[in-house]
C-alpha cells in the first residue's frame, strides 16, 4: 500500500534561515505528490503539489521537487519568515486508492 | 465561497454516548473524505464517498463507526459507544473530482472530540 514518510518534528529555526523538511514515499505507479500545511488554529490547505517526476511545485517561496528515483519530494525554503510557522504534511495519492495518504506532520517555528 | 464546514467544532462526551459529527462540503464537490488526527500523528484515512457510488470504508476502525452522505450534499459521521482512545480531531475534506490523482482536497477545521 501506500505510505509517507516525514521528517519528524519539531523544527525550529531562526528567521531568514534555509528550511528543509524530508519527505518520501512508497508507492506503485505514479503518484501525485502534495505538501499541506496547517497554521495556528485554521484547516489544511494545500502548499503545492507535484504530479510527475522531476516536476517542481512552488508556492509562497516553497519549493518541493518530485524525484521518482529517490521517492523522495523534499520540501524547501531558502528564508523562512514567523509567518511560516505551522505544521506541515507530505501526502500522496496515486494508485488504486482514492485517498490521500499523509505524513506525519512536522511543526515548524521560526524565531524572530 | 464558503469552504468545508464542521459541525461541532469542539465537543465533550462521556464515555459510551454516542456521537453525530457533520459535514457541509463546498458545493459541486463530488468527493467527501473523512479523516482523524490524533494528538502529534499524521491523519488517518477513514472513509470516502463519490458521487452515488458505494463508499470506501475501508479506513474505519471498528464497527462503531459509520458515516453517511445523501448525494452531493451533507455527510455525518456517528460514532457510537464512545472510548477513550477516540478522543482526536475529525477532519472532513472535500474535492471537485476523485477521479484523477492529482486533484486537490479542500478541508474543514475540524471537529475536536475529547471522551472523557
């Protein structure tokens, strides 16, 4: 079946500093990839997505690329703000499920 | 627009009552997924509808749980005889099509749900 495995938590990192939270997968065939985030007291939504390998999705200064050789879909930031702080959710969907399978979530906290 | 909207968004109960969580997707959206977020883990696949298909329940964890959705419109979750160990969040999401994978979902806040 499907899974996501997620950096796990928490981060915390000063502001203006390089994020990256590690997320790869097992899956058949071709997943989409997705990065979701939940901010202080609000629901999931999406960050970005990616549906094919090398395909990068960007958002709000994220960046995360699709690599189906590392099953692996990364996500990045070159200068995170206080803003950003929230906790974060790698999923996937692809196959014969319907659903989107999801990490674990990693928090993230930026320091001023 | 409106989004996806729960109903309650916080409830107590005592352990052993039953429970009847609801959730309004966005309109036109064929496809309505519910998930649970226990404290400081990821979110755990419940059930699904599409359209009038049969719905996937393969996620749900007990026979205590059941959902149900009318359509396009309105779905409940009802959990009966509660525990403890269902104390989490519920979270609904909702999304245009199921049918193509890389489709977006669009969720609620959520139902916190603490058995006591």
């Amino acid at each position: 079946g499907n899974s996501v495995t997620q950096m796990e938590g928490p981060v915390t990192l000063s502001e203006e500093a390089f994020l990256t939270i590690n997320c790869t997968y097992t899956a058949t065939g071709y997943p989409s990839l997705f990065w979701y985030v939940q901010y202080p007291g609000e629901g999931l939504q999406l960050l970005l997505k990616a549906t094919k390998a090398d395909d990068k999705g960007s958002n709000k200064g994220f960046e995360a690329t699709y690599r189906k050789e590392t099953t692996s879909f990364h996500l990045e930031k070159g200068s995170v703000q206080v803003s950003d702080s929230a906790v974060y959710f790698c999923a996937l969907r692809g196959g014969s499920a319907r659903q989107l399978t999801f990490g674990s979530g990693t928090q993230l906290t930026v320091l001023p | 627009g409106a989004g996806v909207s729960q109903s309650p968004s916080n409830k107590v109960t005592e352990k052993g009552k039953d429970v009847e969580l609801r959730c309004d997707p966005i309109s036109g959206h064929t496809a309505l997924y519910w998930y649970r977020q226990r404290l400081g883990q990821g979110l755990e696949f419940l059930i699904y509808f599409q359209g009038n298909s049969a719905p996937d329940k393969s996620g749900l964890p007990s026979d205590r749980f059941s959902a149900e959705r009318t359509g396009e419109s309105v779905s409940t979750l009802t959990i009966q005889r509660t525990q403890q160990e269902d104390s989490a969040v519920y979270l609904c999401a909702s999304s245009p099509s199921n049918r193509a994978a890389n489709t977006e979902a669009f969720f609620g806040q959520g139902t916190r749900l603490t058995v006591v």
